[in-house]
C-alpha cells in the first residue's frame, strides 16, 4: 500500500506525517505551551519527549529555547517523520531521535529538567472507534492507562528534583488513577498538581515540589 505524505501548520511549523503515524491535533498545542511557560523557571538541563510521535509538541514547546530535546518513539515511522521536521524546524543541532521502548533508551544517570509525554491512552475495546487512527498510537491497555503508568516510571527515575512533566491523557478519573498509582504503586514523591481539561484530552503535571 502506498502512503502519501501530508502536511499542516502547528503553532508555527510545518509537519510532515501520513497514515502510519498518528495525525497531530491542534489542541496538543496548549501542552506546548504550557511546557514552554514552565521552561522559563524550570532548572537547567534539558527536556524529554516520551511518546513523541513526529515531534510536532516538544519542538513547538521548545522554539525560541536553547534547550536539548530528546524525542523517543518506539515506531520508526513516526522516527523517521519526527527527523524531518527537527530538520524543517531548524532545531538539528538541540534536538534528537532515540528509537524504542521509553523505559530502555535512557541510561540511568541521565535526568531532565521537563518531560512531555503523550502515551495511548484509549482502551483497548474502544481504538476501533478511531479506525483513521494507527492502533500502536493510541492503544492504552484495558483500562488505557497502561503506557501512562510505564510513563510515571521513567519520569520518577529522570525527572530533576525541582522539575515537571505533562502528560495527556483522555479524562480526569485517568488522571485520579494515576495518582493513586503514583503514591499507592510506585510509593513516588511525584503528585498531580494540576489538571487542565479540554474537549479532545486532559493535560496533567506532575511534580514532587507541590503546585
């Protein structure tokens, strides 16, 4: 089957994908923005990208900064699309592919001053409801909290002491079990301090300093 390249503008880029990857949506750009505002108080060091499909919220979260970028995604569609717009962006020499799972590509010593992440987050008995959308992008698991709850380890190993990480997920109570895998699983100092809920998703930040 052939695939034929697509384009769209989001928040002052211009993407590349097809249908092997998931479509950016336009209102991930607040998570972008909202990782931006947190990057002018954030600690020094650089920002990680869990889940990040082709790219387009870390480097929109990043534009203007002189921060490093690390992108993960385990599909190397998504890889190879996400290599083309760090370059259309310009941002090459700051930004980075790690191809895999993401608790496998980070070596142990490495930390991040802020995480963004975007794991599936749709039940498995639901992702036939989104049939334009590739299963390996939006398959959560049997409650769709499977990914988030891999994503919470890696954040509590990398995240810098003083730093933060958004997450998206698809409601609120996800939100709350989440928390309760934060504290009652894990045994984390990691807490939700605020959600922020929209009409496609809901966006979590997580941090061990409070609100």
């Amino acid at each position: 089957m052939a695939y034929h390249a697509s384009s769209m503008e989001f928040a002052g880029l211009e993407l590349s994908f097809d249908d092997r990857v998931l479509r950016p949506r336009l209102w991930t750009i607040a998570q972008s923005t909202w990782a931006a505002e947190l990057l002018q108080d954030a600690p020094p060091g650089p920002v990680l990208e869990l889940f990040a499909g082709v790219g387009h919220i870390g480097l929109a979260a990043l534009a203007g900064s002189g921060r490093h970028l690390v992108m993960v995604d385990l599909n190397p569609v998504a890889c190879e699309f996400a290599r083309g717009n760090i370059d259309a962006a310009g941002a090459g020499s700051r930004a980075e592919i790690r191809e895999g799972r993401i608790d496998e590509v980070l070596e142990a010593e490495e930390t991040f001053a802020l995480v963004i992440a975007d794991p599936p987050w749709v039940p498995t008995s639901g992702v036939e409801q989104f049939p334009d959308d590739p299963t390996i992008a939006i398959d959560g698991g049997e409650d769709g909290l499977d990914l988030a709850r891999v994503c919470c380890d890696v954040i509590d190993r990398h995240l810098h002491a003083n730093g933060s990480a958004i997450l998206q997920l698809g409601s609120t109570d996800q939100a709350d079990q989440l928390q309760h895998h934060l504290t009652d699983v894990l045994g984390s100092g990691l807490r939700v301090v605020e959600t922020r809920a929209f009409e496609r998703g809901v966006l979590v930040r997580l941090s061990r300093r409070g609100g």
